[in-house]
C-alpha cells in the first residue's frame, strides 16, 4: 500500500485543498478501508489464519496506527486467525527542539530538523484526522487529539501484539526530529526510544515486543544485526511462536553508546535484557 499525504492513512477530510493549481484530497482513512473491504471481499483475505500487518517508517507509523483496525477486521471475519504487528523504523517521538520554532504553513513543503512535532501536529488538523486514529487514545487526550497521531502517545492503547524493529540511533529521527546538539543529543534520543517503547508499548501491552538495535540506520538491515545471538529475524520467530506461551521472551535490546560502528555487525557483542 503506498500513501504521499504524510498522514499514515489517517486522513479524513471532505473538504478539497487546492495547493500550487493541484487539488489535494487527504482521505487515508477512506483508501484503508476501501482497500481492507477489498482484501477481504475479493482475495481471501477474510480466510486467512495468520497476519502479520507491516511497514517501514512511515508505514511502520501506520502499522502503530492502525494495527488493532486490521486485525480487528480480520478476526471479525475469522476469529480464530492470529493477527500481529511488525512495524520497522516507525517508533518517531514526540519531539520539538525548543531552539527550532514551528514551521510557518508558506514553509510547510520544506523539512527542518527540529520541526517533527509542530510538523506532524499540522497534519492532523489539516487532514481532520481525528476519525481515522484509535478511539481509544482519541477518548484519553481530549482537546489534545494530534497525540494520537505520534507512535509514542498511541502505543500504549494497541491491543494488538506489537514487534517494534527500531533503530535507538535512528538515522532519520537523527536528521529530522532531533534537532540541534550533536551527538550528545543523539544519545539522548536513543535513551528516550528505549524508554518510552518499553513504557508505553511493552509495558502496556504483556504480548508486545521488541528488537531494539544501536546500529545507525532507518529500515532494513533485517539480518545485519545479531542481539542476544539472534539476527532479526529469528528474534520475530521465536516472539511470534511464543505469543500463547508464559515466559516468552519479548525484548531483544543492543543496549550501546552511540556512536556504534560494530553495532550493525552480525558478530556485535551484545547485552542481554529480558523482559
């Protein structure tokens, strides 16, 4: 599924924005659908035993988003089919440098780093995106709706089981969120990953886990990385395999000081954390 409106498919405005002599129209919520009542209605998807609902960046957004939506759709059709989430790279926080004021609407095609969070909260609005987040969440932050549009705000009320693929040291967060101060605040951003993923989405959800890397780089790097003698992938198997089991391992951390060359080796040594 492919998107270019920003919104991670939240979007729900009828009104139509003209933009530079080019019409706008911001309805991901409405594409979502349409293309889930499609899957199910027309390519079996309503039979499936097993889904793993996915994305990479800003798709990892989406899967935060909308996970329990898909899933909810599914086991209404099969309930006993297994959904789960894997959203790659998508953990983006909540972040304004205070030394970066709010990007101006004239300026608004122009990305600054610094400027994810006022940024991220234009969109909502922009797009009436209110009916196409978690009600759940919507129903927490009265008047302050827009939360629910950033990973960190809407994690902590997925029902779905969650494994988060995310870099500490994300290198897109690092040329677009964190703003100013160098790599001290790039440590600062991985210690802020960790804790707010483990907070809000493992610790608010006991079937969620997570494959949290030091390596600096943004999607992919599925089998680069080894974390507790596991590349990636097997981390996903051994979590998706143990969802009904008491015990099961749930967090894969690198746990190292950025920067961390040999943290995106195979052969990186690693620190064991369970969780």
């Amino acid at each position: 599924m492919k998107y270019c409106d920003g919104a991670s498919f939240s979007g729900n405005n009828d009104t139509v924005t003209k933009y530079q002599n080019t019409s706008l129209f911001f309805r991901g919520k409405r594409i979502r659908e349409a293309i889930v009542k499609d899957l199910m209605e027309q390519h079996g998807l309503n039979q499936a035993t097993d889904l793993m609902v996915s994305g990479c960046s800003a798709g990892g957004l989406a899967t935060y988003l909308h996970a329990d939506q898909w899933c909810e759709a599914l086991q209404a059709a099969n309930p006993s089919a297994k959904c789960a989430a894997l959203p790659d790279s998508g953990f983006f926080l909540d972040y304004q440098d205070p030394e970066v004021p709010c990007t101006p609407p004239s300026l608004l095609g122009t990305t600054i780093n610094g400027d994810y969070h006022c940024g991220l909260k234009w969109t909502f609005h922009i797009q009436n995106a209110t009916a196409g987040i978690d009600s759940k969440c919507v129903a927490k932050h009265t008047n302050e709706e827009w939360k629910c549009m950033f990973a960190e705000h809407a994690a902590e009320h997925i029902q779905t089981p969650v494994f988060a693929m995310q870099s500490v040291y994300d290198s897109w967060q690092v040329g677009h969120v964190e703003g100013t101060g160098g790599s001290t605040k790039t440590q600062m951003l991985g210690k802020n990953i960790t804790e707010r993923l483990v907070k809000n989405l493992l610790g608010k959800n006991p079937k969620s886990g997570a494959f949290l890397d030091g390596c600096y780089h943004h999607c992919g790097a599925w089998n680069l990385i080894r974390i507790d003698g596991d590349l990636v992938s097997t981390a996903i198997q051994k979590w998706y395999d143990g969802l009904s089991t008491e015990g099961n391992k749930r967090l894969w951390n690198q746990d190292r000081p950025f920067p961390c060359k040999d943290c995106c080796s195979p052969g990186a040594e690693v620190t064991e954390i369970i969780l």
